[in-house]
C-alpha cells in the first residue's frame, strides 16, 4: 500500500487514497474506471534516490516498496458529460499529480478489458483535489456518463450511499461497491477545509487505497447519482471515510467550461495573489505553499534540499520529515522546497508582477517592500499555473540567499552518513600472563561513545573512545612475592562495519573489525615490582564480533566483541613488561543508532 497524500489533524492522521500500479454492479462496471498514473522521469529518480538511502539505513523493505513505485499508481475514476456533447472524466489530484502518462482501463463483468492509454488532463485544481481527463482523439469510452446532483438537496444525516472504485487487493486493482451511510452531510474539519471546498461529506461506505477519485453515489429507482468524489480516509478511526461534495465538484466543471483550464493571465493571477499571501503569512502551513510549488520544480530540487537540510534538524523534525518522504515523496519534496522558499522570502511584503507571458510559462518578478527583487519562472502544469524557478534554485545558481559560493549537492548517503550512538560496554578481560605464576585478572567495565559513517549500504566505519578498569594479581618469579595492580586503560578504536545486503527474519547482523590503542596506568599509584621504574604503558587491540539489530530500530544495537590486547614492545620507561597480554570480551549495547 502506498499513501500518496498526507495531512495531520488533532487526534488522527488523514490520509488520500491510491496504490502503486500493478492491477461494476454491471452498468456502473461500464462507467467507473481504473486510471493509472506513470511518474514523470525526476520522480522516478528521486524514486531511486530515495530507495538507495533505505537501504543504507538497512530498511530494505521499505526500500523495495520505493522502487515499486516507479511502475506508478492507481485510483479511481468515473465519467461526465460536459455541455451535453464532451465527455471527460473525474478524479483527485493526488491521483494524477507527477504523472507523466495517464492511462483508463474498464473491467467489464464479462468480456475483456478495455485499456486506453495516452490520456490528457485538461484541468486541475489540488485546492480541491479535482483533476479532470480526456480521452485522446478517436477513443470512447463504454460508459454513457454518471449524472451529478446537488449533494445540498440530496443528502440527509444517516440516509443509506454507496461508494464505487477500484482498490487493490494484494497487488491488483479489484472492482469494490460498497453501501453505507452518510454520518455526516456537512463535516467541517478546520485541519482539511480550503479555499473553495468549505466541508466534506463523511460517510461510512467502505473506501480503501486505489478508491480516490470514485464516485459517492445515492440510488433512486435503480439508478446511480453522483453526489461527491471519494477521497480520503481517517486512520486510527473505523469507518470514518470522506467525500469531496458534488456541489464543489460542479462548481469545478463550470470553471472548466468557462475556459479556467486554459493558461490564462487571470488564472495567473489568482494564483500568484494566493502564493503571494502565503509567503506574507507567519503561520501560512507548508502544505498550502507546497500546492503552487511545480511538480517538475520539487522533483528536481526536494531531495538535494533535504540532505543539506536535514543534518540540522532536531531528531523529532528528522522523523517526521523521514516518514512523509517514505509515505508520499512527491509531497515531500514539495513541502521541503516551500520551507526553502519561506528563507529565501522571508521578512518582509511582497508584490509581483508579470513580465513576460508566454504559452504554458511566465516570468514574473517578485519585490519586497524594502526594494529587493526576485526573477521567478511559473509552468502551466495540468491545468495549473505553479513555480517551477526561483532563485535558491539548485539548477539556476546552485547558492542559497543569493550567495554564489559553490554548493556541494547532496549524495544520497549523505543523507544519512552520520549517526551518533552511546554505548554501555562490559566484560571479563583474561590475562594471557608474562610473568610466572600470574593469574587471570577480571575487566571491571568499560564505557564508550561512537560515532557512525555510514560509507554506502555495505560498508562503513566507527570510532570508539571509553575507559576501562581490571585488576591484575599474580607470584613474582624472582622472589615469591604476591602482588595485585589495579589498573585503568582510556582507549580509543576504530571499527569497520560491514553492513550486510539482507535482513535476516526481519533483523540485520553486522560483522564487526576492530583495531586500535590504549594508554594504560596503575591506579595505585605507582607500581612496587623489581625493575619497574614507570606505571605507563601504551597497548594494540585487535578484535571481531558481531552486532545486532532488531527489527524496531529504537529499541538500539546489542553486539558482543572479542579483543586481544598486547603490551608488547610498546612500554613507556619500563625495563620488563608488566600486565601482559589479554583477551577480553564484551557485551555492548548502543543507543541512540
């Protein structure tokens, strides 16, 4: 399942129905159609991009699902009759928003199906989340068109509706009419109103991912009325489903036949009126910004932004933005490249002016009240005039504030390149002896910090730095004397890991190479042996183990470790070597990875 369109209220997360694209009561199955949506070249980059940095965050399944996602998507789609003679056909924005091709497909009861590919969206308005799409030249489709009544005069609190579309079941777009109830005809959700869709129709007809787009019907007499256009549903609540109200939707298709559709100057306008304002607006939501952002402008620009950005965040921020990306990545990219332009137009009132206007783009330039300018580009993308240059662009000038320092873009392990994590180490230490008679000595404790580079998803390398304790006893060869040596070593290491390729039963084991030095020195104060003249000595490790890692994430690393540990050679102001070599083992666990 893929959840393309995200919005956060109090208390529940909404969210917009379609699915990644793999695949009627009889007269509605000749009307409703499957429409299919293959993402724009950028998206599928991004795409790629976005899968390479699951994967080296080992979420390999999550990173899977991202690659699936490049085949496109599915909703749901329904048929009207504009003018008595057009027919075009109905569904979200969020369906058809960073699609490339478009493509309908009927699954008739009986028979085969019916594919038309090549479709054109002639109209769009993610205000409302209403796209409208046209047949290419020389295709009908076998529907005759849905009839659309006011939703005002139709509907009534607790009456039966049904709801039609095409969800998925395991990977296939499957044919679902469902009934229920209308639980609320005029449903007014602060978090999901916008300008012109003042309420939803909320109702109880089974809607899942793949219905956005489908029709929200009464029947009268054995015939379907169109009464909204399912779009979304509420997470954390049963059968809480929402509609978007017929009389918006005709409000819509009057819009389009008054010529809205076109790359109009007034339709210009009330866009840049609109951007304009929420650039003025403190509170304005990145959300609303994000929906005048081009889809070509946050495909090309959203990730590089993220990277730069994302080091800087609170881990709180990271999360949230980490999980809009994964959950719908065309969104993301958008929302972040309106976080970009709240910087770079910050501060101050601003007015624009159109200096050029061509077909299907304009230049218009933006000025504050304190006198500085900006050149901006805006594309006429389905329907919809949306920014698609200005000045922060990476691909324009590569700087950020107008600065023209060189940039490095960022990689996709970049993203993700250093983790910090605390560790708790412990274990036994044993004494392989260099003196007669010396016995094994017990590791009190050691305790450390890492930090992570992650190089790419196979390998990567961590820095240690800890104090350990042990106390070392044993007989003099010379003369019988019986001695203990506490001692404390700070010791610093660096690890390679060797990330592997698969999870295994959902958890990842990591290999781990160890090498490093210590310093070490008597704790009681200074040693009484024959022909020890110093308490200082330097040490080598070298070790292997393994890591562990869950398949929550949170709940931190366990890893166990083997170190051999030798003074050989490397004692400062001392005539014999006092300590010896010795093995330790031990436990870790890292928190914080």
């Amino acid at each position: 399942m893929t959840i393309l369109y995200v919005k956060k209220t109090t208390g529940f997360l909404f969210f917009l129905l379609i699915l990644p694209a793999m695949l009627f009561s009889q007269d509605l199955r000749q009307e409703i159609a499957i429409i299919k949506a293959e993402p724009v070249p950028s998206l599928k980059e991004s795409y790629d991009r976005i899968a390479i940095w699951l994967e080296n965050m080992r979420e390999n399944n999550l990173s899977a699902e991202m690659k699936a996602r490049k085949a496109g998507s599915h909703g749901s789609t329904f048929p009207v009759v504009i003018d008595g003679s057009e027919t075009l056909f109905v569904t979200n924005y969020h369906v058809i928003a960073g699609a490339e091709k478009i493509s309908l497909e009927w699954q008739p009861l009986e028979g085969e199906p019916l594919a038309i590919n090549d479709c054109e969206v002639l109209y769009a308005d993610p205000l409302r989340d209403l796209a409208l799409v046209k047949l290419p030249r020389g295709s009908f489709s076998p529907g005759q068109g849905l009839e659309i009544i006011s939703n005002r005069d139709a509907l009534e609190d607790g009456m039966d509706i049904w709801a039609a579309g095409y969800p998925g079941l395991i990977s296939s777009p499957t044919w679902q009419l469902s009934k229920g109830i209308v639980s609320n005809q005029k449903a007014i959700i602060p978090e999901l109103v916008e300008e012109g869709l003042p309420y939803l129709i909320q109702h109880t007809s089974v809607i899942d991912p793949g219905s956005s787009g489908g029709p929200l019907m009464i029947r009268e007499n054995e015939t379907y009325r169109v009464v909204g256009v399912n779009s979304m549903s509420a997470l954390y609540r049963h059968n809480t489903f929402f509609a978007i109200p017929s009389d918006v939707l005709s409000a819509f298709l009057r819009e389009y036949g008054e010529g809205a559709g076109k790359a109009s100057r007034q339709s210009l306008e009330r866009n840049l009126d609109r951007f304009i304002s929420l650039l003025s607006q403190d509170d304005g939501t990145l959300h609303d910004l994000a929906l005048y952002v081009g889809d070509g402008l946050g495909c090309k620009n959203g990730w590089n932004l993220y990277g730069d950005r994302r080091s800087a965040m609170s881990s709180d921020e990271r999360a949230l933005w980490d999980k809009t990306f994964v959950k719908d990545t065309l969104l993301g990219m958008k929302e972040i490249t309106a976080l970009d332009l709240k910087d770079v137009f910050t501060g101050d009132d601003y007015t624009w002016q159109i200096t050029s206007l061509g077909e299907g783009e304009a230049q218009v330039r933006v000025e504050s009240a304190s006198g500085k300018t900006y050149d901006t580009v805006w594309a006429f993308e389905k329907g919809w005039w949306a920014l698609d240059v200005y000045p922060s662009d990476y691909a324009q000038s590569g700087t950020h504030d107008g600065k023209k320092a060189a940039r490095k873009q960022s990689s996709d392990k970049d993203v993700i390149s250093y983790v910090t994590a605390l560790g708790i180490y412990a274990g036994p230490s044993y004494s392989l002896g260099r003196f007669d008679g010396e016995v094994p000595g017990f590791g009190g404790y050691f305790l450390g910090g890492e930090i992570y580079n992650m190089w790419n998803k196979y390998a990567g390398t961590s820095f240690s730095l800890g104090w350990e304790s042990f106390k070392l006893t044993g007989k003099d060869s010379y003369d019988g004397t019986t001695y203990s040596v506490n001692r404390g070593c700070l010791e610093f290491g660096a690890n390679i890991n060797i990330f592997p390729a698969k999870l295994i039963q959902g958890r990842s084991v990591t290999p781990v190479i160890r090498g490093g030095v210590g310093f070490d020195t008597s704790l009681d104060s200074f040693m009484s042996l024959e022909g020890d003249s110093s308490p200082f000595s330097v040490y080598w490790l070298l070790g292997t183990g393994i890591q562990f890692e869950p398949e929550n994430r949170d709940l931190g690393r366990l890893g166990v470790m083997v170190d051999y540990k030798s003074l050989s050679g490397l004692s400062l102001g001392m005539e014999d070597e006092t300590g010896g070599d010795r093995l330790g083992l031990t436990l870790s666990y890292l928190v914080g990875y």
